[in-house]
C-alpha cells in the first residue's frame, strides 16, 4: 500500500492499469479470475484481467444506504452465480436500527434487491466459475467497505482457491477490516485523510451498462 502515489487517478481504466502491474508483480497471473464489482468496478477489472491474462466477470451488488443520507452505507447485498448475500455494518446498521423505523430500513433492503436481481440477470452470462481458482475482486475505492465484504461472502460460498480485494484507492482501516475475509489485499493509494472516492480520479463519471458490457465482450469471458 502506498501513501504518498498520486492524488488523483486519471480515470477508472488507468488505476486498473497500475492494479495490474502490482498484482502480476506479486505472480498472479492466468489461472485467476478477475470480478468486477457492478458498475464502477468493471473498467478497473479490465485492465487487470488483460494485464494478467485472466479471465474478467462482473458481480452485482447495491449498496443499503441510510433513509436521509443514502451515500452512507449501513449495508450492500450481493449476487453471483445464483448465489445471494445481504451485510450490515455493524456500527452503521446500530445507528440507523436506533434513527428510522424497522419498515423504513425493510424498504431500503427491498428497494436494492429489487435492483440487484436486474443487475444480477443483465450480467449473468458474465460470470465464470470461481471454484477452485484465486479470484480477485476489484471496485474502483473503497469507503466503508460494504459492498466489497458483501462481495467476498458470496463469492466464498462458491469455494475459490484464494480470495484478493485489489482497489485503486480506500481508507486503511477498511483494508485492515477486509483482511478477515481476504487472504490478501491490494491497494496503491491509503490517503490518511481519506474523503470520497471520487476525490481521488480527474474523471469519476457514472459507467454505463452498453460501456460495462462493451468491455465485458471484449475480454471474451462467459461462464
């Protein structure tokens, strides 16, 4: 990890490309698969399955956020391969179980699943086999980390080999705190004054479903 790195990453394809160069560094190489978490995490896992020869995938997850602050995370649900799971943070989750109503809360969740589930189907046939394999995940930062850990827990039911978070940029303790659900975790920027992730790209601009897709097919990957 590194704390000094550039401020800002030019765009998502870029700080995949210096993802790569550090995880083929570290000898990974093609018999991993590469996931990108949906949307923002796909142009970052490109660069990094090409830069590594592997195979790249999408994963779908949606964030629960908070009633009234919806950017703040209280929780992320996620899907691959049929396989669907639902995190609260726990410190986030207590506060918003003590601020809003058992109903409001349900509605966010029903909200994101209803969501998830057409994410989940738009990108299912880009989704290869992780048994048995190292897989890597890949977003574009991290901020509490939610999505990501709702990531790794669906992906570990399908048995990988070994399981690697590779971001571009994210706070250090969200890294210490993935370290529990990851055999290895990768980051070039860990900003002491972590702000948003969008802080640190020229272009954070929303990625769009024809681009994800383009991008996808590229690769050549299906399950």
């Amino acid at each position: 990890m590194n704390t000094a790195g550039p401020h800002r990453f030019a765009d998502r394809l870029a700080a995949g490309s210096i993802l790569g160069e550090l995880l083929a560094a570290q000898g990974f190489g093609t018999d991993t698969v590469v996931l990108g978490l949906l949307r923002g995490g796909v142009p970052v896992a490109a660069p990094v399955a090409a830069r590594l020869g592997a195979a790249l995938g999408a994963l779908a997850v949606r964030k629960l956020g908070i009633p009234d602050e919806p950017e703040v995370a209280f929780g992320a649900v996620a899907s691959y391969r049929r396989q669907r799971v639902m995190y609260h943070v726990p410190r986030i989750h207590e506060y918003a179980v003590s601020r809003y109503s058992p109903a409001a809360l349900a509605a966010v969740e029903r909200h994101a699943n209803t969501k998830l589930l057409r994410l989940a189907s738009t990108f299912d046939a880009f989704a290869p086999d992780c048994a048995g394999r190292t897989v890597v995940l890949c977003d574009d930062g991290l901020a509490t980390g939610a999505t990501m850990t709702a990531a790794l827990r669906v992906v570990s039911r399908l048995e990988p080999d070994n399981l690697v978070v590779a971001v571009p940029v994210a706070p250090a303790k969200v890294l210490r705190e993935l370290s529990a659900y990851a055999d290895a975790v990768v980051c070039f920027l860990t900003p002491p004054d972590f702000s948003s992730v969008g802080t640190y790209y020229e272009d954070f601009s929303q990625v769009s479903e024809p681009e994800i897709i383009r991008l996808l097919a590229e690769s050549g990957t299906t399950q």
